[in-house]
C-alpha cells in the first residue's frame, strides 16, 4: 500500500465516518418525533474501495423502516379514532338525557302522573288543577329540550364532519404532492414527512396503503367496495354538501372521483358518519314517538270526560303533534286550568274517575306493548351500554396500537443509548483516521525532506 | 425486543393513564357517594334501580292517597257518630211515647222534639269536609242534598263512590252515600214515629220500636263498613312504609358506594399512581448520557 | 372499581367464597315466607357476615343476585333491648321466646348525612334453625324506619 492509498482510504473514512456521525446526530435529534424512521449509515458501502465517494443518501445511508407492521399500524388506528369518537359521541348524548336528575324525563313523566292522582282525590280543586297544568308544561318543555340538544348535537356532528373532511382533504394533498416529488428523487425526509401525513389520515378514516417500486404510494379507502383515495397523483377528494335546516341534518358525503360515502366507515369520520345518520336520529325518532303517544293517550281519555261545566270532548295536549318538538299542552287549558276534565258523567263535581284513569296510563301498555316508562327506560339502557361497549373497545384497541407501536419503535425508532454509543465508536473512528492522515502526511513531508 | 425512548415512555404512561382513570372513576364515586351514577357505569343496574325509582314514586303517590282517604274516612266517622247519637235520641223518645200512661199532650210535645231531631240529623248529614258535602255521593258541591220540608226527607244526591288508589290496582271507597242512608231506612222510621206520636198512637210507636233498632243497627254497620276502609289503609299504610324503606335501603346499597371503602380503595389507588409517576421521571432520566458527563 | 360482574354477588367457588371481592366467613339461608315487602316476589335470601367488615352482613336475593342490602345484628342496637316482639309473629316462625329468634335490621344511607340509618320498626325476625323468616312491622310508633346508627353500637 503506498502512502497516497493511506491517504485515500483515511480520507475516504473520514468522510464515510463524518456521514456516519451526522446520520447518528440526525437521529438523536429526531428521539421525540414519532413518525421519524432512523437512519443507519451503512459503512460496508460507505468504506468500500471500490464505491467511489458517493455522498448521497441513498445507497450508503439506509432508512430502517417497518414496512409491513407501519402498515398493519395505520390500518389498525383507524378503530382508535373510530371507538374514541364513539364513546365522546354516546357520552353526550347520555348527558342529554340527564338521568337519573330530577329534571330528567323519568322524574318529569312521574310527578305528571301523580299530579292527575292527586287532582283526582280533589276533583273540584282550582289549585290541584293548575298543578296538572303545570306539570304538563314541564313534561312538554323536557320533550321540546331533548329535541332541541339532540338536534343541535346533530349539526354540531355535522361541523365535524365538514372540519374532518377539510383536514383529510389537506392530508391527501400532502401525500399526493410528496408522490409527485418522489418521482424526480427519493428523499428520506419527504418519506418521513409523507408517513406523518398517512399516521394523521389513518386515524380520522379507515385506509389501507401500498407502497409501488417507483417509491409512490397508494391509499385507499373502503371495506367491500374500496375507493382510491391516492394513487400516484391521482387524488380522490372529499367533498360536502350541508343541507339547508331541517329536523333530520345530516351533512352529506361525496367523493370529488366517485365513490359511495358508505365506504367510509371506520376512523373519528365514520363514527361521526354514523352518529349525524343512523344514532342520533334513532335517539330523536324514539324521543318522538314516546312524546306523540303520551298526548294521544292522555287526549284519548281527557276527550270522554267532563269537566266542572260539564264540557266534555277537548284535548288537554296539542292533538297530532309530530314529535317531541311540538308537544304542547293545550293552549285552552294553559290560559284556563279548569277546563281540565276529572269526571266520567256529567254533573259529579265529586267524579275523578277520569282523572285517576289518566293517571293510571302510567302501567298501561301505552306504547309498542309495553309502558312509557319501560320503552324510556331501554333508550338510557342503549346508550349507557353504548358508551360502556365503546369505552371497553377503545381500551382494547388503544392497547393492540400500543403494541403495533413498540414493534414499529423497535425496528425503526431511535434508541439514544444505541446512538451515544455509536456517536463514541465513529468519533474514535473519526479521531483515528484524522490521525492516519497527519501521520500519512508526516510520512509524505519525511518523504520530502530526504529529496 | 430492541427497546428504544419512545416504547420505555409509551409503556409507562399506560401505566399511568390506567392508574389515573381509576382514580377518577373514584373520585367520582366519593363525590357523588354513588357507585352507579349514570347508566353508562352499570346499564343493566341502573335500569334496574330507575324501575323502582318509580315504584318509590308510585309508593309515595299512594301514601299521599292514604292520607286524603283517612282524613275523609276520619270525619265520616265523626258524622255518622253524631247521626246515630240523634237516632238513639229518637228510640228513647219512641220508648217514652210507647208507653200508654202517657198523655196526648206529651205525646204532641215528643212529636215536635222528634220534629226538631229529623231537622237536625238533616243538617248533620249535610255537613262538609273540604268544602265539599259528605253525604251526597259524587254531587259534592251540592250543599243540600238532604231537604225537610217538614214532612218528608228527600234526597238530591247521588249514589257515585269516590275512590282513593291505595296500591297497585286497588281502589277503596271513602264515602257513604245519601241513597246507603236511605236504604237503613231510618228516616222512614223517623218520620213514622214523628206522625204516630203526631196523632196519639201509642201502640203505632210501639210497633216502630223494633224498626227504629233495626235503622239504628243498619245505621252502625254502615260506620263499621267505614271503620273497616280505615283499617285497611292503616294496614296498606305501615307496609307501603316498610316497602318504601326496603326499596330505598336497595338503591343506597346500588347507588351509594360505602364511603369507608371507597375512600380505603382511592387512597390506595393515589398512592399507587404517585409511586408510578416517580418511577417513570426516573426511568425516562436514565440513558446513558448521563454516564458520559 | 366493580364490575357489574362482580358486584353483590355471592360466589361459592370451592372454600373460598366472595360477596363483593371480600371473604365471606358466615352464610345463612333464610326463607321470607311472605316475600320481602316492595319485592313481593322474592322470598330466598342469603345473610353473609364478611371478613373484616363486621357488624355489617349482606343480605342478598339467591333469585335477583342484583337486589342486596346491608343489615346489623338489631341485638348490637342499645335501643333494642326494650323492643318486644309480638308472640304471634314469633309462632308463626315456629319460635316459642324472643331468645331463639335472631333479629336483623336493614340499613340504608340517609342522602342529606350520608351517614347509616336502620330500620327498627320493622326487623327481619327468622327461625335460625328453620330458617323461616318474616319482615314484622312492629306497632309501637315510637320506632323509627330511619334509626340514626351513630351513637348506637353498644
């Protein structure tokens, strides 16, 4: 070996050692960044004789990443963001309904009940008469508020669907320009960048992604029916369109390249999906329908009876109410309680008959072959296990994505001890090349001075 | 497995995050002394407790119940105890005049005081409770349902029955009517002995001593009859009491956690989260950077 | 904190037995032959003393595991030893004196105290040979259905 190689090799290991500590350095700064992949300067290529100085990333410095687990990863948080939502979603909606308050409707149908009891022990009372007046307009205003926070918590679901569009919107883009770049040149940053965007995007809809020879990625969408989200620079946005207001709001999905909107089912956007379009609505439809058959009953029987003057045959609710939102009590009877009808003949000022049947339609089968209060009572039952089932699958998920995670981490996260060490070893490396050096340059000058 | 930063501080914090949603599940607990406080904690529980939330309310609407009948039951007591006193009045009368020593002009006063007695036990029977008339079935606001019009008693009420829902499907009558008044036959008597002593019958009275018992017997068992309605109500009442109180006693047990306990398991669960937070600052400090100072 | 898996219920698994994660020392079975008033359809119950917990008992339905209450031995009550119990009822347990009768009392949280009250006016009074017991409502109206607790364990 001639003094020159010495200097060649040791200049070509300094700089392979300087690549090496640069790569480490870049690590140790990237510890806190979860969607980083560590690098690995690979010496073998970097030293070798016969690789020439080659100083571009790729080829000499290797990027660590997890391939298929990263993708397992991604698929899998999709029912993180979907059983989170979930559970924020039927949480609310169990706050709605406020039980087991006193100004919760369990507690309202019950004291409406008993005031009809009551008026009937005192048929002829003004005092005991408004009362039943009273509590009708508080039954009919707890319907008329569930109503309206379910509805508003419907739009509300609705703004998110819109914002949650918007941002998988700006992902798409994000990953569709990165595709684009990596086709003039592979760069390991943009592939970082472009894993960030697809980690965020796996969590707010449910993807699967591919990964082509050309270093472009595919993502898509879909379960039985799978929708291109990205491919290449092909991208399939999300666009969406708010109704004007209406009792039933929910705002409506489309893909910009086709698509049916109910490919969308898993992530924070399908759980919001299903809550503005199937439970919500359920919830209000059930809300409803208790709200209309409770007048309609109470009017049935009010109708036959007779009150004081010996009318008979009005209404003490607002007749065909549609649902929970316009139930009312009577506006007759609001201005003048003592229209209200006790009796069951006329001329029996002493008759509460009437009042006592009202009251007793609290244990008839009122609604769908069963009680008011048990067809109430299943709707908090729903939710509450709704919550109860949504809390115990995020737990669960939470924990596989751990896992997936600390896989992921194992293979391509960044260990400071790993990388300190190796930061000790290239620097002595480092240190003895230089020192090569001096001493091949040494050795050149002792050269030099004997001519 | 290699381990790297973020799998040591991942790990950790599960820990902690299980940790600390315990702690607010108990915080909860003890603030709220209730371990099922919404339906999400316990769907199955909580729909169980909220069935008889409403039985409690139901119960408590028939003690209200009880309490209105027994004041009504309580006071058809006092009427009709004043009514029979005036019926006996009247047999001791009957008696007098039955007797044949007596003079015709005795015989004429002991009409007028019978006279006087129908006048009375009229305004008796059409006493109010409440405002309401007692006596007069279901016609309550009639003020007068008995009239004497100094011969005959009349009658203008009707035979309707008020009802107080007392449990579940059972209904007790509070009133008694003008008509079951009529039927002991007792103003009949009275106004036959009233005209038989009116016209110096002495044997005529005589005779309606026996009817007059009778009336006075139907008189009695009619108040008997009321007795018996609030005897039941005492009855329903003292175990509607003891249900009310078993149900109450079954939701403390579901809704309120013992707070001892309670307070025993947060303190463990804090004491436990505290030592997991330490651990991990120091867990996280440890790399080997602090070696090579 | 429980489960509705675990909670109030009684597990008898091998020796070791459970109510609400801790140790049952003592079980009792007990037949209300008139049910249990506001449970009319209950009548088979369990009375079990637990580790470290005493003098509380749990007293749970063998049918509806889910209705449980606490109850006190009513003989640790001061006020209880002026208490008579009615010889009919006594009889129709197949008991011939108080002495061989055990009285317990049901306990409740009273929601503005937070403290426990007892049932004194009407203890389940049982036959602890038979097992036959009955919730007496007893008439003196001096006894309370939400006796204060504090104060009172001898």
């Amino acid at each position: 070996m001639s003094i020159s190689n010495i200097m060649g090799t040791s200049r070509i290991a300094l700089s392979a050692y300087q690549t090496a500590i640069s790569t480490t350095s870049k690590n140790i700064s990237n510890v806190g960044n979860p969607d980083y992949v560590r690098r690995r300067a690979d010496l073998g290529s970097l030293i070798s004789p016969t690789s020439g100085l080659a100083f571009g990333e790729e080829g000499n410095i290797e990027r660590l990443e997890s391939g298929f687990i990263q993708r397992q990863l991604w698929y899998k948080t999709q029912f993180v963001g979907r059983h989170q939502t979930d559970e924020m979603v039927y949480s609310q909606i169990e706050t709605v309904f406020n039980e087991p308050t006193s100004s919760g409707l369990s507690s309202m149908m019950g004291e409406f009940w008993n005031s009809w009891n009551d008026l009937a022990n005192d048929p002829d009372s003004n005092t005991a008469k408004a009362i039943v007046k009273d509590k009708g307009v508080l039954l009919s205003n707890t319907f008329n508020q569930l109503a309206i926070d379910l509805q508003t918590m419907q739009r509300e679901v609705g703004d998110d669907v819109g914002d949650t569009a918007d941002k998988v919107n700006t992902l798409l883009n994000e990953i569709k320009t990165i595709n684009e770049t990596m086709g003039s040149g592979y760069s390991y940053d943009m592939a970082d960048a472009r894993d960030a965007a697809i980690s965020k995007l796996s969590k707010l809809i449910n993807i699967s992604v591919t990964e082509n020879s050309d270093h472009k990625v595919n993502i898509t969408t879909g379960g039985n029916t799978l929708v291109p989200l990205v491919s290449g620079d092909f991208i399939n946005e999300l666009e969406y369109h708010v109704p004007p207001f209406q009792e039933n709001y929910a705002v409506e999905l489309s893909f910009s390249e086709g698509g049916p909107s109910s490919a969308i089912s898993g992530g924070i956007l399908g759980s919001l999906l299903e809550a503005q379009e199937s439970s919500i609505p359920s919830y209000l439809q059930q809300v409803d329908a208790l709200a209309v058959a409770i007048s309609r009953e109470v009017n049935e029987v009010h109708k036959s009876g007779f009150n004081l003057a010996d009318v008979t045959g009005l209404d003490f609710f607002n007749p065909d109410v549609s649902g929970a939102a316009s139930m009312g009590v009577h506006e007759d009877i609001i201005d003048d309680p003592m229209l209200i009808a006790t009796s069951d003949a006329a001329s029996e000022a002493g008759n509460g008959n009437i009042a006592n049947t009202i009251s007793d339609l609290q244990n008839d089968y009122g609604i769908n072959g069963i009680k008011f209060s048990d067809y109430y009572n299943s709707i908090i039952s729903e939710v509450g296990s709704k919550v109860q089932e949504a809390s115990f699958l995020r737990n669960s998920q939470e924990m596989v994505v751990a896992t997936l995670q600390n896989h992921r981490d194992s293979i391509s996260g960044v260990s400071l001890d790993e990388e300190m060490s190796n930061l000790i070893k290239y620097e002595q490396a480092y240190q003895a090349a230089s020192r090569m050096i001096s001493v091949a340059d040494e050795l050149i000058q002792t050269v030099l001075n004997l001519i | 497995m290699r381990i790297t930063q973020s799998i040591m501080s991942r790990n950790l914090m599960t820990n902690l995050n299980i940790n600390r949603e315990t702690m607010t599940e108990l915080q909860n607990a003890a603030a709220n002394g209730k371990e099922v406080s919404k339906s999400s904690d316990d769907p199955v529980r909580f729909a169980k407790a909220s069935r008889f939330r409403k039985t409690l309310s139901q119960y408590d609407q028939y003690s209200r119940n009880i309490n209105d009948g027994s004041g009504w039951v309580d006071n058809n007591a006092l009427v009709m105890n004043e009514f029979h006193a005036l019926i006996v009045d009247a047999r001791s009368i009957a008696i007098q005049g039955s007797d044949a020593s007596q003079s015709e002009e005795t015989r004429q006063v002991l009409s007028d005081r019978v006279d006087d007695m129908i006048e009375e036990s009229v305004a008796t029977l059409n006493s109010t409770y409440l405002g309401k008339s007692i006596f007069s079935g279901t016609d309550t606001q009639n003020m007068e349902p008995f009239e004497y019009d100094g011969s005959n008693i009349t009658y203008t009420g009707n035979e309707g029955k008020m009802n107080r829902r007392i449990s579940e499907g059972l209904d007790v009558e509070i009133n008694i009517t003008g008509s079951d008044i009529e039927s002991t036959g007792v103003f009949t008597s009275l106004v036959a002995l009233r005209d038989a002593l009116a016209v110096n019958d002495d044997a005529g009275v005589a005779d309606l001593l026996q009817d007059l018992q009778d009336a006075s017997d139907k008189v009695l068992s009619l108040d008997a009859q009321n007795g018996l309605v609030k005897g039941h109500m005492q009855m329903t009442s003292a175990r509607l009491e003891t249900s009310k109180v078993n149900i109450q006693s079954f939701l403390s047990e579901t809704e309120d956690a013992d707070l001892a306990e309670v307070i025993m398991e947060y303190n463990g669960a804090e004491m436990a989260y505290e030592a997991a937070l330490q651990v991990t600052s120091k867990a996280l400090q440890l790399n080997i950077m602090d070696f090579l100072r | 904190m429980n489960t509705s898996a675990q909670h109030s219920n009684v597990e008898e698994s091998g020796e070791n037995r459970e109510f609400d994660g801790l140790q049952v020392i003592d079980l009792k079975h007990i037949d209300l032959i008139n049910g249990l008033p506001g449970f009319e359809h209950l009548h088979a119950f369990v009375l079990a003393e637990l580790e470290g917990y005493a003098p509380f008992c749990a007293f749970q339905s063998v049918d509806e595991p889910d209705i449980s209450m606490l109850m006190i031995d009513a003989k640790l009550l001061k006020i209880w030893q002026e208490v008579d119990l009615p010889p009919r009822e006594l009889e129709i347990l197949g008991l011939d004196n108080k002495t061989d009768s055990k009285q317990y009392v049901i306990l409740k949280v009273d929601q503005g105290t937070q403290e426990f009250t007892a049932n004194i006016k009407a203890p389940i009074v049982f036959n602890p040979i038979s097992g036959a017991a009955n919730q007496v409502i007893l008439d003196n109206i001096n006894l309370s259905v939400e006796h204060p607790l504090t104060n009172e364990l001898a």
